[in-house]
C-alpha cells in the first residue's frame, strides 16, 4: 500500500521538475523523502491491547481526542479478551500484543519469561496520584525497576440475589441446600477458588499462598461438594448475567452483579466474616513492543490512570479505581458504593500473591480432582 501511494507521488514530483526544467538529483530525493515522510506520518499507530472487558472499548473514543490534542499522535486501538495467564503469556510470547492488564500476581511470571519492559514514570505523570496503600505492597516493582502501572483493583467475593436472601455474612452459604444448583463461581481462576475455601475453613491467612497437604485435602473435599451438590454452571470472565434467573448466589469480581443489574437484576457484593482475597490489575508494556508505538503506549496508560477515566471504569464495571482523586468526579452515592471513602476497604484485602510452579500446578491438580466428575 505504501509502495502504491509512494510511487504516484514520484510521478507527481517529476512532472513538476519537468515542468521547472529542473534535473537537479538533490532536489529531487529533497522532494521524494519529504513526501514519503508525510505518507509515514499520516499512517496511525495502532497499538494492540489484550485485556479484560470492560477496560478498553467504553473510552476508546474519548482516548483518541486525548491522543491528537495531549501527544499529538493518530493512535487507533485492536483489542483482544484476555482468559487468564496463558492467554498473557500467549500474546506476548507471539508478540501479538503491546499492552496487557495483568492481575498482579502473575507480573513476576511475565518477568521472569523477559515478556515485559520496565517503565519510564516520567512519561506517566498520572501514576503519582496512584493510592499509596496499593503500591505499598510492591508487586509493581522488580529489582528496582517499575514494570506496571495500578489501574483498578477489587475482591473475589460473595455475590448474591437480593430479592432471594439478606447479605449472607459467611462462605457457608455457598453449601446451603436452599440453593442447590443455584451457585456459580469462577471456572478457570481455580486458586482464587482455593483461597476462598481456605478461608471458609479458618485456615491461616498466612498459609493461603503455601498451603500444605493436609489444609489442601480439606480444601478439595469442600470443593468437591460444592462441586457436586451446588454449582449451576462454572462461569468464564465473570458472574454470568445469561444465567440470572437460575441463580441466587455465587463468587464475582463486581462486574458480573454490575451487568446483571444493568438488566433489571437486584444483587450486590458482600466481604464476609472470613475475609475475601483480591487483586490489582496493571498496565504493562510488552518487551517486544515496537519502539515507534512506545510514546503511544505511555499515553494510553497515563490516560487510563488518570481520575477521569478511573471514575467512568469504575462505573463501567464495578471495580475499584487506583487514583486518589477519582472521588472528585464521582457523587455521594458512587463514592459508598464503590468504597472511595472508606480507607479500611482495601486494608482488609488479601492481595493475591505470586505462586511458584510447582505450587501452582498442585493447586491446579487438587482444583482438578475436586471438579472431574
């Protein structure tokens, strides 16, 4: 395509020095490349992101004029759905993928594999107004290098119809009989799963990320039970609003009960007494990312923190915002519902924590027995 515009543009240059009677080979590559340069130019970036849903798409407009009036760029945006881990290393690995929005858990995995790039924070103004109780917890840096920006954050917790019971205040109501077939919870994130269990069964808070054999055979039995006895369907991404009616109780991120309650739905997510798990997802830039796309990427990412976008996400899809100043564009109403006012919220948070290998794939393999009939 380049080669077909550029050619024409040659045959115009010529004309023209034809018409000057000018034959000067200096002037004429002076011409040639200025116009090439301007094709070049008028090319956009197209930065491509793997994702979850709900953090791209709503602002993607809004993110363009940002582009053309603050970086002065044309970036245009293709955007894939992330599933988990493997789709991250995936598109990393096939160097499909210039952005990611990882949770932080597996940010050491990705840097291990050498699958992202550090960060220049001079280039991300925004990430100064980042919640200093998220960054306390370190995930973001990497042997002294930053290699993710915080962007939103939430539990994996209880969700539950209103219409159909009060705020359930344990785990136990996930083996209540009054709901059998009616319970849902996560199918592919197997060790938030375990967590909750371990919970549920009072186990230490500081074992979840190394639990034993004897605390994971309790755990699979729980599961198992659940397993058989209570679950409807294992959802995907999140809280399925598809299944609404066949559900009164489950585990969500907050984007499910958010959906399900765009469609008339009445559920709500609740911390119980044990305690919920949680995680922060982050910008992070691709280590093969090419490097005329690098400023663009800074750009979307200092868009993304900044307290105007956090509040539309956090209205899109339920989750927490990292921007201390979100609460500036946000009413009354929104700031209780999404906790921007509550300090202790996120202090009662267990953040997810980076498993190793080899305790991953135990984890996976009692997830597996518990689920395999």
């Amino acid at each position: 395509m380049l080669i077909s515009f550029v050619l024409p543009i040659s045959d115009f240059i010529m004309k023209i020095m034809n018409n000057l009677k000018c034959r000067n080979l200096n002037l004429f590559v002076f011409f040639l490349f200025s116009f090439y340069t301007l094709s070049l130019r008028a090319e956009p970036i197209v930065l491509k992101i793997h994702t979850w849903t709900g953090y791209v798409k709503p602002y993607e407009k809004e993110f363009q004029a940002y582009a053309k009036t603050q970086c002065h760029e044309d970036i245009q945006l293709e955007v894939t759905y992330a599933t988990g881990l493997t789709s991250f290393v995936e598109q990393l690995t096939q160097n499909t993928a210039d952005l990611i929005s990882p949770a932080n858990d597996v940010i050491e995995h990705l840097w291990q594999k050498q699958l992202i790039r550090p960060l220049d924070l001079e280039k991300i103004p925004n990430f100064r107004q980042v919640n200093p109780i998220i960054l306390r917890h370190g995930f973001y840096r990497l042997e002294g290098q930053v290699y993710a920006a915080p962007f939103t954050f939430g539990p994996y917790a209880l969700a539950y119809n209103k219409d159909r019971m009060q705020a359930p205040t344990s785990y136990v109501i996930l083996w209540d009989e009054r709901y059998r077939k009616r319970v849902s919870i996560s199918g592919d994130f197997y060790a938030a799963n375990i967590y909750m269990v371990a919970l549920f069964l009072k186990i230490p808070e500081s074992h979840l990320f190394n639990l034993s054999d004897t605390e994971l055979s309790k755990i699979k039995n729980r599961l198992s039970l659940l397993h058989t006895t209570q679950i409807y369907r294992y959802w995907e991404s999140n809280l399925e609003p598809n299944d609404m009616n066949e559900l009164d109780v489950g585990m969500d991120w907050g984007v499910g009960v958010h959906m399900i309650n765009a469609r008339g739905g009445n559920w709500d997510l609740v911390i119980p007494e044990e305690g919920a798990t949680a995680w922060v997802d982050s910008w992070v830039m691709a280590s093969g990312i090419a490097n005329k796309k690098i400023d663009a990427a800074y750009c979307f990412i200092n868009f993304m923190l900044s307290a105007t976008t956090q509040a539309q996400v956090m209205r899109q899809t339920g989750y927490g915002g990292t921007n201390l100043y979100v609460s500036r564009y946000m009413s009354v109403k929104e700031q209780i519902i999404y906790h921007v006012t509550d300090p202790d919220y996120l202090r009662r948070l267990i953040l997810w924590q980076p498993l190793p290998t080899d305790i991953l794939e135990k984890y996976e393999a009692i997830w597996k027995q518990a689920t395999q009939n």
